[in-house]
C-alpha cells in the first residue's frame, strides 16, 4: 500500500489527483488482503487501469486499485479459432501487436485505443466497425462479496453499446479476458470512414488495416500525453426513426448510423460542432480542434471545470435537438 499516491500520469486526461491508498495488485492473494482489510463490499473504491476512461477527482478517499497482472496464455486451438486468456494489467495496444505477430485475427480495427485489456469488457469499447464484445469468450473476476473467482460467460456479461454489467456493477474486478479469435483473417469495412480510406480491398492485409486506422486516429486523436484527453467524451445517442426523421427532414447534412428499422445513433460529433463547441477553449478546457467529440485539457484543467463546461455541452445539444448527451468516461465525484 502506497498513501497519498500521484495519480495525475495514471489517467490520460492528465488530471492532477491523488489517492488516500494505493494498491498494485498481481494476485487474487492481494485482493483478499485488501477485502479483508477495506471490506470492498460495503464501502467504495476506485479501480484504474489505463485511466484512459476515467475523470478524476483531486483526492480520492477510498481505496484505489490497479491490477498489474500482465501474462498472455493461449488456452486452445482448433481449426478456426483460437482462445487467448489476457491478463487485465495488460496495455490494450500491447495486446493488438501480440495478435498481430501470432495471427490471431479480429481485432485489429481496435488499435490504438488506450488502456488495458481489463478496461475494454467495462466500456465494450469499440471502433471501426467493430465492438469488442463479438471476441470475448468469457471475463474472469473477483467477486468480492465472497471472495472467490466468478467466470462470466459473453452472455452473461450484458454487453450492449459502451456498456457492460461490469460498468452497472463494482462488485466484480476483472482479473483476465479470454478471447476468441479468428485463424483467418476477414476484413471489416462496416464503418464508413475505414471503408472511404480503402481503395481495393482485394489487395488489402492486416497490416494495411492497422496503419490505416492508426493515421487516422492520429489525425482525430490528439496525443495524451500532449493534450490531456480520454478519446470520445460523449457517447453517440440513440434515437427512435421518427425522431431520426424529424432531424434528418431538418438537417440533411445529419450524421447518422442505421441501427435497426426503428432505432438510429446520432452522431454527438456533429450534434457538438453543430452547436458551435468545435475548437472552442474556456480557460484550461476545449473541445478538440480536429475532432468536435474529444475534450482537452490545455496543462491545468481541474476537475471542476470539466463538469462545468460537460454540463454546459450538454444543455445546449438539449435545447437545440432535445438530444441528451451522456459522458463516455466514468467520472469519480468522490
């Protein structure tokens, strides 16, 4: 245990905050003594990883936690598939190129997203065209209401769109992710801006795929370490088609993406460049230049500032469009 820990370089926002107690965890021994010690089941505590999905507060008064087991296993092979079980501590982007390297397919259009493998059955972070949740096999927690191991299977796990039951619900820390993944590769142009990138898609290999979409993350995304950001703030809402008619009829130039013949995601990129807040700073905070969805932090922004600006995003989308945003990240208010 660590007090008073520097969390300002554990969270891609950059934002200066520190921990009461810090633990590094790299065994489900270091979970018992923590439980047995905080009783995790009935008072709260922070988990991190990559903080790549995280806005924090300037002190957390709980126990903060970071899983650092970082091992790769290969559980079984067959004709088509292959299952990897993926330690939670490691880095995502580490993973894609462990992948990449052995042949194991799928998951490639989500490259260059930060934070560790534990953090993407959270937030079912997707990409590209692509959701995590369609290649993992089953997620390894520790319930620490009984303190013992719980396997979920994918269908147990609730995945929906930037959702999970492990988001609704802190009683299970993930330990590892086992992934199934392709032998062969299949390439995936479902997502418009990936498919306008690609001239001839018969010629096209994993590798093109890759560089692909990291030139353009690089183009949308500005560097962490730089300008403080964690990526989308918001996530795309979701409308009925009437609703969806109603705008487009409006706005013709709408960006939107087909659901299902009653449902319609709205882009909050163009819903937040739409209402003027691309490129615009207040003070420490902004809306990225090149990206309309991604808040920056210019050096200082504190945590207050954040909320104020986020809350004032969202009340203009909603006056304009009667749209209500939600924030991507989770936000720890303390």
């Amino acid at each position: 245990m660590i007090s008073n820990f520097d969390l300002t370089y554990l969270n891609t926002f950059r934002l200066k905050s520190k921990a009461k107690y810090f633990f590094s965890v790299k065994s489900i021994y270091d979970l018992d003594d923590i439980n047995y010690k905080f009783q995790l089941n009935k008072s709260p505590f922070l988990l991190i990883g990559g903080g790549s999905n995280l806005i924090l507060n300037s002190f957390i008064d709980r126990p903060t936690i970071k899983i650092d087991n970082d091992s790769i296993n290969i559980q079984d092979v067959d004709n088509n598939y292959v299952y990897v079980e993926v330690g939670a501590g490691v880095i995502w982007d580490n993973f894609i190129d462990y992948c990449i390297k052995k042949g194991f397919y799928g998951l490639e259009n989500l490259t260059m997203i930060p934070g560790t493998v534990g953090a993407a059955p959270v937030q079912n972070i997707g990409a590209y065209g692509v959701e995590v949740s369609e290649f993992i096999d089953s997620v390894q927690t520790y319930d620490i209401e009984n303190s013992k191991i719980r396997i979920f299977k994918n269908e147990e796990c609730e995945f929906s769109y930037r959702n999970s039951f492990f988001k609704k619900n802190n009683k299970f820390i993930i330990l590892s992710v086992s992934f199934k993944l392709n032998l062969f590769f299949k390439l995936n142009l479902k997502d418009r801006v990936l498919s306008k990138e690609i001239i001839d898609s018969e010629k096209i290999g994993v590798f093109d795929i890759v560089n692909k979409v990291r030139e353009i993350r690089k183009g949308r995304l500005p560097d962490y370490n730089k300008l403080g950001n964690v990526g989308s703030f918001y996530t795309n809402p979701i409308v009925s088609l009437k609703k969806y008619n109603d705008l487009k009829s409006k706005y013709p130039e709408l960006l939107s993406y087909y659901i299902d013949d009653n449902n319609y995601k709205i882009s909050a990129g163009w819903l937040i460049e739409k209402c003027g807040f691309k490129g615009v700073r207040l003070n420490n905070i902004g809306m990225y230049i090149n990206n309309p969805l991604v808040m920056v932090n210019y050096g200082n922004a504190s945590f207050e500032e954040i909320i104020s600006f986020s809350t004032n995003i969202k009340y203009i989308v909603n006056k304009d469009f009667n749209i209500k945003l939600s924030e991507e990240p989770i936000i720890y208010h303390n």
